[in-house]
C-alpha cells in the first residue's frame, strides 16, 4: 500500500548528484528498451529524482516505483511535489514497500507490470539478495519481458576501470556483503528466469546498462 508524502520542502529532500548526471544517458537507452512497454516497476527507486524524470520523458508508460520502507517517504514526496510541478502524476505511481527477500507486494499489479527497471542496487545487494532479486522477478512477475540493470560490473572477474576497484573496496568497508558483481553470474541468474541479455551498453563514468529481453518460447 502506497504511504502518503510526508509535508517536506522539495529543496530539503534527499538528493543524489549522480542521478543528475546519469539519467539523460540512461534515458536514452530507456527510450529504445521500453518503447514495446507498458508498466514499468522500479526496484530502488532511491531518492525517487530517476522515477520523476523518467516518467516525465516517457509519457506512455505507468512508472511504479519501490523501495525498501525507510525510503518510501522520501520517494513519495518527491514524486508528489515534482510530479505536479512537471504534470506527469497521471504516470508515476507512489511507490510500495519492497523487499526483494520477502514476498514481493506485487499481485495485483502483476499482470500489468511487464518491464523492470534498477539503478545502482545490485552492488549493494549481498549476494543473497541479489539472487533474491532475480528469484522474485520469476516467481512474482511472470509476463515481465524487459529487465534493464543500471550500475558498474566486472568482467572475467575483473574490473573494468581504476575507479570502479577503489568504489568497490569503499562498498566493502562500508559493508563486507556488498560489491561490485560479475556480469557473467548477473547472466546467468537472468537465464534461470528465462531472461538472456540482449544489450551491453557502455555508459558514462565506467557503468553499464543491462537490457535483459525475455526468451521466446
């Protein structure tokens, strides 16, 4: 169930300068991914600045956004307060508490939501959660035939960049079961759920966006 906003200044919400930076990029691939798309679930919609934006530029999709319970709040004002100000509330949904561990809240939009979108979550993830993330997106959304993933990886068990070896050793002081993943387990989590990678797309500041497309029966 949808938390109402909480009555906090728009200026005073949390923000993310790399979701300012990275979401025109990320838009452009989106533009193309989701142009078949209806229903769009955001899993880690953060500070909610991609939701807003995202639903603002692509007005034929219904953008749900998600999060865990300690961001619902924030979320949920920004898209209130921005989706008014920028008149796309007829598409960006408030979002619902989601726990990719736990049964996901999701039934009676299933057969709606036929794309996922998430940004920056799978590094911060433990591995446990990851392959919950994965589980869920077969087990809850089984019409889903889009998955785009936004975030740095490794390749061959190596990093791709300088950068993304020092980001990975802060994940990992910060918090030992978090890191930057291997695209190729990536990969293979997505082939259980019958979802094969269809596009790698090089993005700025060594990151890369994923677009998963479901296997053809």
């Amino acid at each position: 169930m949808p938390l109402m906003p909480i009555a906090q200044p728009l200026a005073q919400l949390p923000f993310s300068q790399a979701c300012e930076n990275n979401k025109a990029p990320i838009l452009a691939v989106l533009t193309q991914a989701f142009s078949l798309n209806q229903h769009v679930l955001e899993i880690g919609s953060g500070t909610g600045q991609h939701a807003v934006y995202f639903a603002a530029n692509l007005p034929h999709l219904i953008w749900q956004t998600s999060d865990q319970a300690e961001y619902i709040e924030v979320i949920s004002a920004r898209c209130t307060q921005e989706g008014k100000l920028s008149d796309v509330a007829a598409n960006l949904a408030l979002p619902i508490i989601l726990d990719v561990t736990a049964p996901w809240p999701v039934g009676g939009l299933t057969p709606e939501i036929d794309a996922v979108f998430s940004a920056n979550t799978l590094h911060i993830m433990s591995k446990n959660m990851v392959e919950a993330f994965f589980s869920g997106l077969g087990l809850y959304l089984p019409q889903l035939n889009t998955l785009c993933i936004y975030g740095p990886f490794n390749y061959q068990g190596e990093f791709s960049s300088d950068s993304n070896r020092q980001f990975d050793g802060f994940l990992k002081q910060r918090d030992p079961a978090s890191g930057i993943r291997d695209i190729e387990w990536i990969c293979q989590l997505a082939s259980e759920q019958k979802l094969t990678l269809q596009h790698d797309i090089a993005m700025p500041a060594n990151n890369r966006l994923l677009q998963f497309v479901r296997d053809s029966l």
